[in-house]
C-alpha cells in the first residue's frame, strides 16, 4: 500500500492548526489465505479468547473501525509480521475475512506484557502462559502447582514467594516472580489441607481457611490430624466463614470437642 497525504476537512484543519502533522505509515492486506499467513502470533502473547472474538466481530458487524485500529507487528528472521499488539483484531478480521490493517512497531516481545498490562490489564493467568512459553523457571513451578491443586494463582503466588503485599501481583505481570519457599513444604501443607476437601469443598478451597491454616500448623499445641479426627466425629461444624476470626473460632470449637485439655488458637 502507497503512503498517501492526510486529508483534513475544515474543521480538522481548523482544530490542529499549529501542531505538527505526523504521517505513520500503515497498510492494509487483502482477503486470502496468503495475506493472512503472512503474519505470526506470538506464542507466549496472550491466550485468545474466543468470547473476546465474539464481541469484536458484534461491534464490527454494527460498524467497521478496523482502518482507525490498526495491528502493530514487526519482522521476525524470516521476514514474517509477528504481531505485537491486536491479536483478537488479527484473528477477528482473518475469521470474517476482512482486510487487515497495520503498521510498523519499535517494540520487542519483553515490551508485550508491560504495554497490555497498562492498556487491556492482562490477568494472572495471562501472564503465568506467557512466562511459562518464554521457559522461566519459577513460573513452571507455580503452573505445576496450579495444576495439581485447586487455587487460585494469587493464592499460590503468595505461598510460593512468602509474601502478601500489594506490589506482589504486579511483579508477577512483569516478570518478576521468584519461588522463595521450600517446594516439599509447600507441598505438605497444600497436602495437609486438601484433606479437608472430602469435608466442605468450599472450606478447602476458601483463601482466608487457608491463611489461617498455614498459620496454625506453627502453633506448638496444634496438630493436625488431631482436627482431621475431630472433623471427622462432627463434619457439620466444619463451615465456611468470611472473617480469620471466624475460622480461629470454629476450628477451636472442633478441635476442643471431647477435650480434656482444651487449647487456645485465638
């Protein structure tokens, strides 16, 4: 495609009158399997999400902007377009077979995260694909976990880094996630804790019971298949609750239950 002169009516050139022009040349392909193969996604980009392609081509369908939001790619080795940015536009316009629009990008791969973490915020899941397609190792644990054991990433990212701040999710997007914690403890209480699953899959899976369980594992009177034979005797105490405080009550009331000597957990 030609790069043309920008053409203004009156009123844009009355509007930007005094500001400097700027010509970014973008192109557009045509309809066939050849245009369309002449492009790459980018494995560790973000899943694509089909309900996304479904709501782009409603909108398109109501009115076609595809020319006012072009993809960004840029050249591989092979002298394919990889796309940077606009992957559901790419895919959207290919399934409706609809020109694509495009234009040249300085960006890299290590800027893909960064940039949509800003823009459309990519969710952890987002991230966990594409730092384990880019090979990184401490987010290959984590996945390992996630898939093993039925909470969400948040929750695992806490365990595995030991941490519990506010800047914690945000490293994880950039990148920046590191296992601090020994991988056959965190699989023993994870372990310890999926026992309760049999009893209240809500409890087991509640983010708050399992807080406070990791915590109550260092309490030097607790043990742990003591609460599992208590439950075990009364199953209907066992319930969820919203607050640590509830959680530190009901399991003391469980695990006082026949007991001689009772404990304090709160």
């Amino acid at each position: 495609m030609k790069t043309t002169q920008a053409k203004l009516n009156k009123e844009q050139k009355s509007a930007s009158k005094g500001h400097e022009m700027i010509l970014v040349p973008h192109f557009k392909t045509g309809c066939t399997d050849d245009d369309y193969n002449k492009f790459l996604l980018i494995e560790s980009n973000r899943l694509i999400r089909p309900n996304k392609i479904s709501k782009l081509k409603v909108e398109i369908e109501r009115k076609d902007l595809t020319h006012e939001n072009e993809i960004k790619v840029i050249i591989n080795e092979d002298g394919r377009l990889v796309v940077v940015e606009g992957q559901h536009r790419f895919v959207t316009c290919m399934e409706m077979s609809l020109p694509v629009y495009y234009r040249f990008s300085d960006m890299d791969i290590d800027d893909i995260g960064a940039l949509n973490s800003v823009q459309d915020a990519w969710s952890l899941t987002d991230s966990l694909h594409s730092y384990c397609s880019r090979d990184k190792h401490d987010y290959k644990i984590l996945a390992g976990f996630k898939k093993q054991y039925s909470y969400p990433i948040s929750t695992l990212i806490g365990i595995l880094s030991g941490r519990n701040d506010k800047s914690m999710l945000q490293e994880f997007k950039r990148g920046e996630f590191k296992v601090t914690q020994r991988l056959d403890v965190v699989h023993d209480i994870l372990g310890k804790v999926y026992e309760f699953k049999r009893f209240n899959d809500r409890v087991y899976r509640n983010r708050t019971f399992l807080s406070v369980y990791i915590d109550l594992l260092t309490h030097p009177e607790f043990e742990h298949t003591v609460l599992i034979h208590k439950v075990e005797q009364i199953p209907t105490r066992f319930v969820n609750c919203t607050k640590v405080n509830d959680y530190l009550r009901m399991i003391e009331d469980i695990y006082n239950y026949n007991n001689r000597s009772p404990i304090k957990l709160w």
